[in-house]
C-alpha cells in the first residue's frame, strides 16, 4: 500500500466538488515514514453500507487519518492530528462520516467528541443525531442517548461516539478511548489535554484530533500554537507540504493579505458554492466583525510580531549529536501561573561551544529533585534561580542544602541581550538539542522595557504562552559567561 499523494495539482477547471488536499491547502505537514493508510476499507465502508460520499480533498483527510508507519500504527499517535480551517468548511460532515464509518468497520471502537463549549456541543450532537437517522445509516444503530451530560451514539456493534462539553468537565477519566475529538481545538489548555490523553494510553489506535479555526487574543491557544508552530517551521509560504517526526496539521485558509470583500478569496473554502451557498458566506461578513471574519470566515491567522530572535540562524546552531556538557551552570525559571518549571544547562563542549540545554518539569513540586539529580550527573559550577515565581521554591532549595544566587532584573535582561547578540554576532559560540519548548520560547518571546526604560528583558506574546525555557537556558548561558573566563560575554 502506498502513502498518500497529495502533490500540488493546479486548480483550473477542476470542478470544486473533486479537488484534492494540496488544491485546496496552506500547508499540509505529514509524520516522516508513512508507509500506507487504512481509510480505502474505511471509505469503502462510508460509501457502500452507509451512503456516505467525501469530497476529494476530505478523501485525502481520510488518507492521513488512518496513516500508518512503518510498525502498521498510526502515524501520528504521537503528535496528534490537527486541522485548521474557516467556518461553513464541512469540518463535522467529514469527521462524522469518517467516525461513523470507522465505527462500523471496527466492532467496538469508542470515539469522544468533546467542544469547548456547550453551545457547539449542543448543536454537533443534533447534527450527530439527524447523520444516525439517515435511511441508510439508521439499521447500524441501535440507540441514541439523548440525556444531558450522556449524549451518545451506539451502533449494534458495540462501537459508540460520546460528546459532551469541556467546560462542564467531559472527556476526563473515561477508559479504552479509541479516538478522541477535540472540537473547537483553539481553545485547548495544556491541563485539559493533559486529562484527556491518558484515556488513549490502553487503545490500539491512540488517535487525538484537533479541530477549529484560527484563534482569538484571548484563547487559552498554547496547545494549538505549538502544533502549528511545528508544521510553519519551514517559513515558506509556497511550500504546501513539509515532514514532520510525528504529527498532522492540514491549515485551510484565504491569503493572508486577502480583501475581505474579495469572492475570489471567500471560494478558498473548498465547499463553496457546492455545499455551502455564497448566501453563507455573505451571512458571515456581515454578522461578524472584520478580525472575527478574518479568522473564523477566511481561516487567516492574526499577524505575529516578529521574534526578537534571529529564528533562522538559531536553528543552524543546532546539534543532535553532541553530548550533554559535564561542567555547567544551572538556572531555575518558573512561568507566572507556576504551571511550568524549567531548568536550564549551559557548558562548554570539548570542541569549544557552549551548548544550551532545558529539562522542563510540569508544576514545581519536583523541580528541586531534578535539580539534585542533574547537580549528581555533573559538576554544576553554578546554581541560580530567577526572580519571580521561581523564589516560590527558595524554602524547598535551602531544606535540601542546595546552594544557590537570585539573579536580578537586571542580570535577566543582560541574559536575554546576551542570548540575542551570541545569535546573531557570535553564533559559532554556542550550540543546542533542537528542543521543541526552547524553540517555541524564543519564537514567542518579546521585549519588555524595564522601569528605568534603558535595558531590554523577556517578555511572553500573550498570556498562554510559556517561555520558562527560554528565560531558564539564556540565564545559564549567561552564568556560564560570567563564572568562566573562557566565554566572553557580547553585550
């Protein structure tokens, strides 16, 4: 079985009902190694015993859906699955025709539908009721439970599909499910994820989707953004599609300096004007604010400030295959909300460089073990703890004899100046591990005045964003600079 094709095609005269996914993509990222997929038995089953039909480029979906590697699992089990597109899309007609035909073709899977809020959750059960209803579909039913909080679907095979709410808590604790549906994916914090995944740790299939549209300021995003963080990491706006190690991201959208008033933009949306009338569209631009409409209409991204890093020669620094350094300096950052702890490692490297390492620890209650254990590995020459949260932990450090200076404001800025000029200026001079939470850090970091208004220090894009690492790893390449005559700062 090959692995889905999804070359770039162009687009004249193809009839909108039959494009395929590179027609109608941004940005396709797909899992290293695919070796097939299992949507061609899935597919048949939609179309033969349920009458469900896909459009081609939902078909190639359903391709990377059910991708497998090399081990026959699926491809992405470990990255996860996301889909970012406009509204009046066919997002839920594809997903439930796909989870109806899975659940069909495998006796006994459990699928959970969970959204954001109780309102879309609401309104996707009555879609999820009226698809069981179908003349075709309805024989493989056997019931549909209506009651609040115990909404489901449950065919004669012993497969089921639960949906409920994320706000009133649904998706926690529920054992053996086979596929878990985040609806409204934008809006999607680390914890809640973090409930939810552990249900998968028991299934075959290990499947966890993320669905929904370009975020507001002010969604709790984090979860969402590293995804697309990932599959954007190659800044090309022409290349449609990219490898990953292990996850999907398919984004769907307008140009991102498209006229809002521009038709030829709106029929971006592949199911415009065969399944979603123009009307609908026109509907969504006048009820909807322009940012609004950009977003949720267009499917266009709100424009990010540029890093204050020099992204592209920070990804030239790195090094997979260098050893962690024996000697180094220790530095502990803690995010605000104290949800992070972040502990970053700066040492010299025998060849000269200074590598750049973070060991991140969910919460605080063991960063202090962590700590103890990495001062047993190495010979820590230094040991620091930023201002803020991170003096939360000041009584834990001290109980356990672990010796250790604050850094001041002032030193924090002069490590994030540093970080930034070795980048740029000196970049032979360090090195890092290609860290997924550092390179998000950098890439979301910004830069807050001190009060004095002279000296530059770290400061986050926006409040669900947690740059902990990036603060920890240049605090201990600034340490290291300071405590051995062998680096010399660049100021």
């Amino acid at each position: 079985m090959s692995a889905p094709t999804m070359d770039p095609q162009t687009q004249d005269s193809t009839p909108p009902g039959s494009r395929r996914l590179s027609q109608v993509a941004k940005r396709i990222a797909i899992p290293r190694g695919i070796q097939g997929t299992a949507w061609g038995p899935v597919s048949a089953t939609c179309r033969d015993e349920l009458g469900i039909e896909f459009d081609g480029w939902q078909d190639g979906l359903g391709q990377l859906l059910l991708a497998k590697n090399a081990d026959k699992r699926i491809a992405h089990t470990v990255g996860g699955f996301g889909l970012s597109a406009m509204r009046q899309i066919g997002k839920t007609f594809f997903f439930a025709g796909a989870f109806f035909g899975m659940s069909q073709h495998y006796p006994g899977l459990l699928t959970v539908w969970s959204a954001h809020h109780s309102k879309t959750h609401a309104e996707t059960f009555l879609a999820m009721q009226a698809f069981a209803s179908r003349p075709q579909i309805a024989p493989y039913i056997s019931d549909v439970y209506t009651g609040s909080g115990k909404e489901a679907v449950v065919f004669n095979n012993g497969s089921r599909i639960l949906f409920g709410a994320r706000e009133r808590g649904f998706g926690r604790g529920i054992p053996g499910v086979d596929i878990l549906m985040n609806d409204e994916g934008q809006i999607l914090s680390e914890r809640a994820v973090d409930n939810m995944l552990a249900t998968l740790n028991t299934s075959d299939f290990g499947i966890h989707i993320y669905a929904g549209t370009p975020p507001k300021p002010e969604d709790n995003s984090e979860k969402w953004m590293r995804m697309r963080d990932e599959a954007w990491a190659i800044p090309d706006p022409t290349l449609i599609q990219i490898e990953t190690a292990d996850l999907v991201w398919v984004e769907i959208g307008a140009s991102d300096d498209a006229d809002l008033d521009d038709v030829d933009e709106w029929y971006k949306n592949p199911s415009v004007p065969h399944r979603t009338p123009i009307e609908s569209m026109m509907r969504l631009r006048r009820n909807l604010k322009d940012e609004g409409f950009r977003r949720e209409g267009l499917g266009i991204y709100d424009k990010q400030e540029e890093s204050v890093f020099d992204l592209k020669r920070w990804r030239a620094l790195k090094d997979l295959d260098a050893d962690a350094p024996e000697h180094a300096a220790l530095v502990l950052d803690v995010s605000p909300d104290r949800r992070w702890s972040s502990i970053g490692i700066a040492g010299e490297l025998e060849d000269g460089r200074v590598m750049m390492l973070v060991h991140n620890i969910r919460g605080t209650h063991k960063a202090i073990a962590r700590i103890k254990e990495l001062r047993d590995e190495r010979d820590l020459i230094d040991i620091a703890i930023t201002p803020g949260a991170a003096r939360a932990l000041e009584t834990d450090l001290t109980q356990e004899a672990i010796e250790y200076e604050v850094m001041t404001s002032t030193e924090v800025s002069a490590a994030y100046a540093n970080l930034q000029e070795k980048i740029k200026v000196d970049p032979a001079a360090i090195a890092h591990a290609d860290q997924e939470s550092l390179n998000f850090a950098l890439a979301n970091s910004r830069t807050r005045f001190l009060n004095t208004g002279e000296s530059e220090t770290f400061d986050r894009r926006d409040y669900t964003v947690d740059i902990s690492s990036g603060v920890a790893a240049a605090g201990a390449l600034y340490r290291w600079g300071i405590l051995y005559v062998g680096m010399p700062l660049v100021l």
